[in-house]
C-alpha cells in the first residue's frame, strides 16, 4: 500500500475515466483472488477528464481462472457495471473508489471497493451492513486468540478493512495502522468509515493511524508488538523487501516475546499491465507470482525456523503464512467465532 503529503480534494473533477473487465474471481474466503484480494479489476490506461465521473465502468466478476487479455475488448454488461465514486493519482499510488450495485450479480454486491494500482487488485473492501469481507482480510482476525496481551501492528493499512473487524470482534485492541500515503487516509476516512475506527471503543480498543513507511526501523513501539499484520503489496506483488531475509530479522525485533506475525503472501496468478501496448484502452500480460511467494516464504524461514502457510479456500489461490509453533487447534477455535473457524487445520508447516 503505499503517497503524497497534503490536501485532499474528494472532487469529480479529478476522477479517471476508467474502464474494467474481468479478470480474477474468488468469491468466498473465500474469495481471496488474485493475487492478493476477493478480485482483480483489470483497468485501462486512466485518461484525466474534466467533467463528474459518470456512474460506470465494467467490472470483473470473481473467476477462479485467469481470462485472456481479449476480454478486455469484450463489450461491457450491464450487470457488471460499479460505480466509480473517486480517483486521483498520487506519487505512490492511483487510487480508485468503486460502488459495486447491492442488485449486481456479482458476489461482492454492496460493496465499496478499494484500488490502488493498475494491476487492478482490490485492497480494501467495505460493507455497511457486515464487518466480514469473506475474503482474506477477515483470516487476519484470527492472530488475537494466540497471541500475548499487547498492541498489534497493521503493515499496510489500506482502506482499514483488517482493523475494522478485528476491532468488531476484539474491542479492547489497541491498533497501530501504518500508511505511507496521506491522500489514502483521507480517502479512507472518507469513503470507507476509518474515522469511526479510530474512535476509542467502550472497552478501549482503537486504531490509531501513523503516517510513515511500515518498513522503517521507526514504526515499532517500546517494548514491542504482540502481533504484525503485513498486507504490503505493490503492482500485484508482496513488496520486494519482504522478499529479503534481513527485512524479517528486523521485524523479528520489534516483536514481544510470544509476538506472532501474519502475512498476505499473495497467490500465483500476477497481473500487471502492458505498457507497450497497441491498444488505446491497454492490455495485460500475466505472470506467475509464485515465485514472489515462494520468496516471501523462504525468507521468512530465515528469521521464523517455526513458520506455517496455508492456502486460503475455495477458488483462491492466495496463501497466508503465520510465524512460530503451530497453536493449539481446539483452543485457538474454541475463541473465534464459527464464521472463522473454518480452514483452521489447514495450517501446515513450511519447509524450503
């Protein structure tokens, strides 16, 4: 997730004319997509207009299998259509808010939907009526029940889809959200209710947002972390430092003892867009994001000898992978609820 420093204007007038096609479908978490969301918008080469954004652009709908570029000259249907309700570029992302329809036929229908890039990826969602995304945000409110008392870490905040129900099922954590991009916050705080998480609880869990780089030696807090959450992830891959061994040794420190850290490890299908295209409105190329993964894992090995995986279920083909022994399965269950019990003993371990 990643930004620009200063004023915000939620205007129209700085929307993207965009358009979206399928691509990637996961629809429960469940969903997790590809590579490291319930979906993949794949999205043409923005082009600045001047007038509101008109209520369209097709979308894709979850697909378990990766579509040929020429869907993207596919005629757009109607029931595919969001609506797009913000976009503006900054230096370190383009971000895109997307209305998927409550009538859609789509699986995330009533969603609100977060982009950054223009792999497409979704790296928030947002529902009013429901906190759980069925999708791999949710998985991340699994870490409380097997970790130390303590303040937990979000590496990659995003629109604060893991922090919010974390915070609906454990009220009483204290959160510590990192974001590099402060035109993504406000976005956030705008669009997908980030102000309400940071609003202490009656219990006294919060969110509380710090503006900075989650990989900085700075972003660490004394006497160190009871859990990180790292969903950090750029073009459709996990950043390339959490591909280095020495970036997990450093994240090893800022954990307390018993401290567990928990990553989106992404999936195998990449998608990134054609730069060199022929076509006006672009088209992709698709690359295995295995080996990111692959990497992501073996690196963490480095610092984590005890480190599980799993991969996410259904359709998905997104992993999750979750440092130290594997936890006591029946107690672990016995504290989520059932919606999130589910997959629990699909933790293995991981050997390189």
């Amino acid at each position: 997730m990643a930004c620009m420093h200063g004023g915000l204007v939620l205007s129209p007038g700085n929307a993207f004319e965009t358009t979206y096609s399928p691509q990637c479908f996961s629809p429960s978490q469940g969903g997790y997509g590809c590579p490291h969301s319930p979906s993949s918008y794949q999205r043409s080469k923005p082009r600045k207009i001047s007038s509101p954004v008109p209520a369209s652009a097709s979308s894709s709908s979850f697909s378990s299998a990766v579509s040929s570029p020429e869907a993207a000259r596919q005629p757009r249907k109607k029931w595919l259509q969001p609506r797009q309700l913000f976009s503006v570029a900054t230096p370190f992302n383009e971000i895109t808010v997307l209305d998927i329809p409550q009538d859609s036929s789509l699986d995330f229908a009533g969603s609100r939907l977060l982009l950054l890039d223009e792999s497409g990826n979704i790296h928030s969602m947002y529902r009013e009526d429901c906190k759980y995304t069925n999708a791999y945000w949710d998985q991340f409110a699994t870490l409380p029940p097997i970790i130390p008392e303590g303040p937990i870490a979000i590496l990659g905040l995003g629109g604060g889809t893991s922090a919010r129900l974390m915070l609906d099922l454990w009220p009483s954590c204290k959160l510590l959200g990192w974001e590099i991009d402060e035109t993504l916050v406000e976005v956030a705080r705008e669009y997908f209710g980030l102000s309400e998480l940071e609003t202490p609880t009656e219990q006294g869990g919060m969110l509380e947002v710090r503006l900075d780089d989650a990989l900085e030696p700075s972003a660490t807090v004394e006497g160190g972390f009871a859990g990180i959450i790292v969903d950090l992830f750029a073009n459709g891959e996990v950043l390339p430092q959490l591909q280095e061994p020495e970036m997990w040794v450093e994240l090893k420190k800022r954990l307390k003892e018993g401290g567990r850290i928990m990553i989106n490890c992404g999936g195998i299908c990449v998608e990134k867009s054609d730069s060199m295209s022929e076509l006006d409105d672009g088209t992709w190329t698709w690359e295995d994001g295995g080996y990111a993964k692959e990497a992501t894992l073996r690196a963490m090995v480095k610092a984590f000898p005890q480190t599980l995986f799993r991969k996410m279920g259904g359709e998905s083909d997104n992993y999750m992978a979750l440092t130290g022994p594997l936890p006591d399965l029946a107690a672990w269950a016995a504290a989520l609820p059932s919606k999130l019990q589910e997959g629990l003993t699909d933790w293995r371990s991981f050997y390189p």
